[in-house]
C-alpha cells in the first residue's frame, strides 16, 4: 500500500447505498473488476465514470455503502480509480469489503465536514493524517488484522501469504 | 462485569474472554452463499488450495435467479452444481427449494448458540433462533473455505425492548419499521442488537425472523432474540445437531437499551428510497399503486401469507399482484390452507419461491414512473429495476389491502 498520496475528490451525501454503487441487476453476471468498475456510482451520478481519474478519492456522509453485502460495490469503486474512500461513517459490510478488496475506508466525520467537492486532499497512511485546504485531521491507525490485509493489496493475498 | 450473548459466542469460539472491540479469528459453524457461489468458487480458485477445508460447513442454496431468467443465470447455476460436486458438499440446496435465509432454517441449520456467516447482507436473520449471525463479503467466504476461519470484531450490543400487545392491523414488520425511523439506517452500526420484551416472546419463529431480518436495514452486525420454549418447539426433530443456548448477563453492558411500546402504532410504511424514510400509513394512504408484492425473506412465510389470504378472501386486486412464498415447504402448507386459491381467485399471481424482483433481476421488474408497495426489506433506487421508479415498504396486511383498491390504504378496512 502506498503511504502517502494526493487525490481529488468526489464528495457524496449520506447513506449512499449499495444499490445506487452497483445496481443489483448486475451482481449475478459475471464480470471481471474492470467491467465492474463502468457500473461504479451508476444510479447515484451516472457520469462518474467518465469523469474519475486514477487515484481520485471518495469522501461521504455517514453509513456509506449500506445495504446489501454486494462486494462488488467496493470492488467497482477501486477499480474505477478510488484510491481510498473517506467518510462521516461505513456501514459494516462494505467497511469490510473495501479493506478485503485492499482499499482503505477511513473514518472521519470532521475531515469530511472540513473537505470540499473537487479539492485535492492528502493522505498519509502511517501518521494516520488528511490534509485538506481547511486543516488537517488525524485518524487512528488501523489494528494489526487489517493493516496486514490492506498491505497485501486484499484479504485473498493476505490468505495466500498465509498458506 | 457480566458478558453479552455475542460477547459469549465469541469468547467460546475464540477460546479465551473477549470484550466488544476486540478482533478475533474464529471459526463460523455454518458459511451460506447462493447464487453468488459461482463467483466465490472462482476467487476461492485463485487462493490456491484444491479443497473447501470443511465441506460440511457449507450451505449453497440457490435462490436469487431461479429459475435462471437468462443464459448468464444458467451458466452461473451449473457452475455452482460443478463445484459442490467436484467439493463433495452435502448441504446444496437447488432451485426447487427457495429463499436461503427460510430453507436454512427450515433445514435446522440455524440454532442456538451457533455462529453462522454468508454473502448475502440479511444472514442476520437466523438470530431469531438464538444463534449470531451475520453478512460477509464473497471473498470473506472464499477465505473460510479455504482456512474454516476469518476475522470479526466483537460487537457492541444494543438492546431493543418491544413491550405492549399488537393491534390486529399491526404486525413484526410494522414494529419494526417504526424502530428503524426512529433509530435510523445507521443507528445499529456495527452493533449486534438483542430484541426482547413482552411483543417479541409472544412472536412465533417466523414472525421473530422479521425483527432480525430487519436487523440488517438498522446496520446491525447480527440480530437476537434470547432462545426460550417456542424456539426449542420449533426445533424439536429439525436440530441438525447438538446446541447451547447463551444469553446475556443480567448485569451485562449494552451500549444502549431501548424500549418501545407498540399498542397504539399505526401501520408502518417505510417510502421511497430508504427504509427509515418512515410513515405511518394514514400519511400516504390514497398513493396510488401499480405493483403489490407480498413475498421476500422479510415477509414470505406462512403467518405472512395466512395475513394476506385474510384480507384478499373473496375480493379482486386492482393493483398486478405478486406472491411469493418463501420455500416450497410453505407454499405447499399454503395450499393445504386454500390461501393460494384466495390469491389466484383474488387476481393474484403467484409465483415460485425464490427472491423474485426484490433485486430487480426478473419476475416482476418496474417501469419508469411506477410504483410498488412491497413487504420486502429495501426501497432503495434502483432497486427492483428501474431508477425511475418508486418502492413503498409494509406490512403484508398492508399491501394485501392496497393491492385490492390500487392505492395505499389501511388494512383496518379489510379486518
């Protein structure tokens, strides 16, 4: 995981759901994460896609990604550039598969009131840092489990690495 | 300082005493999947081990495409047959069977004192039977077939108490849509909750199951009800093993307790887009309707049925009525009942057990501009289909008794 990074930022309201990240008409076709990626945000901002770039961060209100466990609503979001997805609060699940997918989800409900759409925010993974234009803001550093998962780019190389 | 149920589960599966916050790894009694088994095999391919580590603690029930409406469902289905044969899994569950969170616990899977995970987010349901469960992601699953094991954090408990008696227009799924527009979708967040007091011990087994598979649209980790007779009755030759019951400490901490009396509730209607946009149904009655779903694993069971069945008896839908009943064990029993007769007699279709169009993927998708009132669980955009579209969330009575003038009206009228 790269430690430290600068993005710009798509900022969102509260409880995005799973529904509007990745419409549940697709979660039973097959598709590889790069096809998972055009369907990112598709019922929230339909032109998301087009407009994103790589190592764009997401920053919501509270509860995002609740509903359904959908893995591909994390899996879409990173591989449609999000290099990391801060907010207010996650719903479990997805807070889940966001670290399983190898994409760190970081609470912050004052950084996400300090950050405005659009803005390019830094990130610093191992001072537990976000700087934005209106301050800085620290988080606490993630327990051991999901530092080592995050480490491996996922929770399925993090599995590998342990067999 | 006394421990809460998960607090318990948790520790026994861990081995030693463990606090909420804590993160474990433990070993699940029971991973579900579904459809979504065709996509874990394949991740599960890519960890590199040849074999499920503990075939027997696997359950697939197909459930979510059934059957398959298009080439891609087809292919996916055999995919899954392949895998459970080449893994030799015994618990495989196929299209003939019906919405996994019903036919895993009409199996005997779900039991008290049981740790149960799946990839589908309303696993939380089989905590009406006294056991923790709780959704995960695909490749959350692929790993516990690979290793038996994954990481949790012990949740935080709150406690719900559910005291007063239920009018007759009021069912579990007015109750507890009313908590959840109270507390909110996040004001479970992370949090196992435990639902008691006087309503909730009067419930049967599948009326509890509504409260906790509700327990997912408040973000809760898992839902509870503490075990007593009913749950053992239910039980009595359907265990499919050896169980304890656990239960809270009396002096155990919860976050937070709260208590709710539900005598004089209205019924409940959740509106478009989220599930704690609540109403009681006085507040949109006259919407007009063009879909009625009764169905889902929220509010597809037996009590559900015999509730619609009641107020359809000898009346005519205007509204395109679906029914759905949730196992082909219900529908069978619905059958010996003669609710299935009030339905076709009534203008209703009903259709094979399985999710149906509650995710928007056959049997009963939306146009732009319409609308549904639904006894699922979810009203999110989208979410049956169409983003122009509109999904109104109720209670079985309530959406029988729309269904028969085309427009959102009080059941009271029917009973």
């Amino acid at each position: 995981m790269i430690a430290k990074f600068t993005g710009k930022v798509w900022k969102y309201g509260d409880n995005i759901n799973t529904d509007v990240i990745f419409p549940g008409k697709y979660t039973y076709q097959k598709m590889e994460p790069e096809e998972m990626a055009k369907h990112a945000l598709e019922d929230l901002d339909p032109g998301f896609t087009s407009k994103v770039q790589e190592g764009d961060i997401l920053v919501a209100g509270k509860n995002f990604g609740m509903g359904s466990s959908r893995e591909q609503a994390a899996v879409a979001v990173k591989y449609a550039g999000i290099k990391v997805i801060i907010a207010k609060s996650f719903a479990r699940i997805y807070f889940r598969n966001a670290i399983n997918a190898g994409m760190p989800a970081i609470k912050s409900p004052e950084a996400v009131e300090a950050i405005e759409n659009g803005e390019e925010v830094t990130i610093d993974m191992a001072k537990g840092e976000i700087i934005t234009a209106n301050g800085t803001f620290t988080f606490p550093p993630y327990p051991e489990t999901v530092m080592e998962i995050l480490d491996n780019n996922g929770l399925i190389n993090f599995i590998k690495s342990k067999i | 300082m006394g421990k809460t149920f998960v607090e318990k589960l948790m520790g026994i599966k861990a081995g030693k005493e463990v606090c909420a916050s804590e993160i474990v790894s433990i070993q699940p009694d029971y991973v579900l999947s579904h459809d979504n088994a065709a996509a874990i095999s394949n991740t599960f391919k890519k960890i590199g081990v040849d074999k499920v580590k503990f075939p027997d603690r696997v359950v697939i029930i197909l459930d979510h495409e059934i059957p398959a409406p298009k080439e891609s469902s087809a292919t996916n289905h055999k995919e899954i047959r392949n895998f459970v044969k080449e893994q030799g899994i015994k618990n495989f569950y196929d299209i003939n069977n019906g919405i996994c969170h019903q036919v895993l616990v009409e199996q005997g899977f779900a039991m008290p004192g049981k740790l149960i995970v799946g990839s589908d987010s309303h696993t939380t349901t089989y905590g009406a039977l006294g056991a923790m469960s709780a959704g995960i992601g695909r490749s959350e699953v692929a790993a516990i077939w690979a290793t038996g094991e994954l990481w949790f954090q012990v949740p935080e408990t709150l406690k719900i108490v559910i005291n007063g008696k239920m009018p007759n227009y009021i069912t579990p799924k007015d109750i507890v849509l009313y908590v959840i527009g109270q507390i909110k979708a996040d004001g479970a967040d992370y949090q196992a909750v435990e639902f008691t007091g006087e309503a909730v011990k009067a419930m049967d087994i599948g009326e509890r199951m509504v409260l906790t598979n509700m327990a997912a649209e408040m973000g809760a980790k898992n839902g509870y009800v503490p075990p007593d007779q009913v749950t053992l009755d239910y039980l009595e030759g359907r265990a499919k093993g050896e169980f304890e019951a656990l239960y809270s400490d009396e002096d155990a901490v919860f976050s937070r307790v709260l208590e709710f009396d539900i005598s004089e509730i209205p019924p409940s209607v959740a509106k478009p887009h989220t599930v704690d946009n609540y109403c009681g149904i006085e507040e949109v009655a006259g919407t007009k309707i063009d879909q009625a779903l009764i169905g889902t694993c929220t509010n597809g069971r037996l009590s559900d049925l015999e509730a619609a069945a009641r107020i359809l008896k000898g009346q005519k839908v205007k509204a395109r009525t679906l029914v759905i009943p949730a196992s082909w064990a219900v529908y069978k029993e619905a059958m010996k009942q003669g609710y299935l007769e009030t339905f076709i007699d009534a203008g209703a279709m009903v259709l094979n057990p399985g999710c149906g169009p509650c995710l928007g993927a056959h049997q009963g998708v939306m146009a732009p501009g319409e609308v549904t009132f639904s006894t699922a669980n979810r009203n999110f955009k989208g979410r049956m289909g169409c983003r122009e579209a509109d999904i109104y969330l109720g209670s079985p009575l309530a959406v029988a008794a729309s269904a028969i003038t085309g427009e959102i009206t009080h059941p009271g009228r029917f009973l």
